[in-house]
C-alpha cells in the first residue's frame, strides 16, 4: 500500500520525532492504532513489526511507514544495539493507493508537469542514498529542539524534503525496472561492494579483481550506468564513512582521515572539502546534535 500525496490539495504537519536506541535490548514495539502517520528509518539492527498481516524487518537502510488508523505491533524482541529514527506526522489530503495503482501513478507523476506536485510513500522500502535520509533525520530532529520563530515551518519543510526524498528514490526504481540490464545489475553489486569495503580500498584493482574484470572495462561499465568513475565511487564511498564517523564518534579529524584510508588528513581536508562543500571541522559543528529516545 502507498500514500499519494498532492502538495497542493491539503496539509501536512510535524508533530514529533527522535531516534530509538535499544541499549539492553528486549523491547517489543506495542500493540497501537495511531492518528498520525509514522515514519521509521532503520540505523543499526533489526526492528520487526506488523501491518495489515504483514511483517516487517526494519534494518539499516529500511524504512517502514506505520498508517494513520491501522493497527501495528511489534513481532519479536529488539537485539541490544537496534537503533531507528522516527517521526510522527499528520496529512490532509492524501490517498491510500494499491502497489498497481502506484505504478500508474508513478508514470503519470513522471511525464507531466502537473504530476510531478505529487509524491508517493510506499508503506516499506529501501533508499540507495542513506546518508541523506539520516542527515535530513538530524536536521529534522535538531530543529524540532531549537528555538525559533519559523520552527514549525522549518519542521514542516523539512519533513516535506524527507518524504520527497523517499518518493523519488521509489518513482525512479518502479518506473524505470523494466530498463535494468545485467550491467545495471553488475554495476549495483560493485557499488554495494565499495560502499562496505572503501575505507580498506588502496587501489582500483583491488575492486576489479574481486569481480574478475579489467579496471578499464569497469570503470566504463560504472560510468556509464552512474555517470561516476570506479575511482570516484571508491572515493564517494570513503567521504560517507567519514561523514557517519563525524557525526557518531567522537575521533579526531586526523584519526578519520586514517580509518577511512586517506594517506594523510591535510589530503583528507581538501578532499572532504571538495566533495561536500564544508570541512569535516565545519560539518561535524552543522550536524553533531542529537535526540535520543530510549
């Protein structure tokens, strides 16, 4: 089941959100049926819950929306470690759509003009841009806790972002699946593969060795379905560990700079600099606040 959503035709509100961190482990989500609408994202572990007699494994990555109106529940205790971003948030306005109705939803939000004021949230789902979603989380979370006149409407605004995020990743996926080759599908796996194994990466061959290909061969084939080079995805990928690590930790810029295999932090900083706009001095201030729920 999705939620369309048309901007123009109703509103939409904050209410709360926070991140949920199991230290002890052990905690079963309850048994409710909200007013609101509920948005979870997964951080760390796995959060099974229920929803219209289906379950659901909320891991890294993983979002689950939670209806407005349907009952939920938790299926299985949490491990010690599970950790999730979650918001509550209202709509007026909104249609609950099947998974065909959807799609031809999601084609017509991509040929016209006027279909693209829509979006659509499917109830489950996961996002190739995590970092992303966790850094529109942060900002939301840290707004919601600072004074300011134009809160609620910064609030709003950002939710708005979120949820966009999430409808595009989504509309992009099922209105463009038929054209997915085999190199589409070789090109994800290297990418998957880099994203886990970049901080230990020293060099290109490293990565086309464990695929059996040529680096030459895979560079094309990457740049050709990304539009990013084998080199630059190695390099994009050592950029997002050093970004959770400002965040989450409290390391030295010159200790990241090592963990995520750069040869010196002055070459980390102009590097960081390039990629993302800020030094990770400068990043790390932007975005260090948190909100915890426990």
């Amino acid at each position: 089941m999705l939620i369309l959503r048309h901007p123009g035709g109703g509103d939409m509100e904050f209410c709360t959100g926070g991140q949920f961190i199991s230290e002890r482990g052990g905690a079963v989500h309850p048994h409710r049926t909200l007013d609101t609408y509920v948005l979870l994202f997964g951080n760390s572990g796995e959060y099974r819950i229920s929803q219209n007699g289906r379950e659901y494994r909320l891991t890294e990555g993983t979002y689950l929306l939670l209806l407005k109106d349907h009952e939920h529940f938790g299926t299985q205790p949490c491990a010690p470690g599970l950790r999730h971003y979650w918001t509550h948030f209202t709509l007026t306005g909104e249609t609950l759509l099947s998974e065909d109705d959807g799609l031809a939803e999601a084609e017509r939000i991509v040929s016209t003009d006027q279909g693209k004021r829509a979006f659509l949230i499917p109830e489950y789902g996961q996002v190739k841009n995590r970092e992303r979603i966790r850094l529109l989380f942060h900002q939301l979370i840290d707004t919601a806790r600072t004074a300011s006149l134009y809160q609620s409407e910064q609030c709003n605004a950002i939710l708005q972002m979120l949820l966009m995020e999430i409808s595009d990743d989504y509309i992009r996926r099922i209105t463009h699946r038929e054209e997915h080759s085999r190199a589409d599908f070789t090109a994800s796996q290297v990418m998957e593969w880099i994203r886990l194994n970049a901080c230990s990466i020293t060099k290109v061959s490293e990565v086309a060795d464990h695929f059996g290909y040529n680096c030459e061969y895979l560079t094309t084939l990457l740049k050709r379905t990304t539009d990013r080079s084998l080199t630059e995805h190695i390099t994009a990928g050592k950029i997002e560990t050093a970004k959770q690590l400002l965040l989450c930790s409290n390391r030295s810029i010159k200790e990241i700079a090592y963990a995520c295999g750069f040869a010196s932090d002055k070459y980390f900083l102009r590097v960081f600099r390039e990629k993302v706009g800020l030094t990770p001095g400068e990043y790390r201030t932007a975005y260090y606040k948190m909100h915890y729920n426990a």
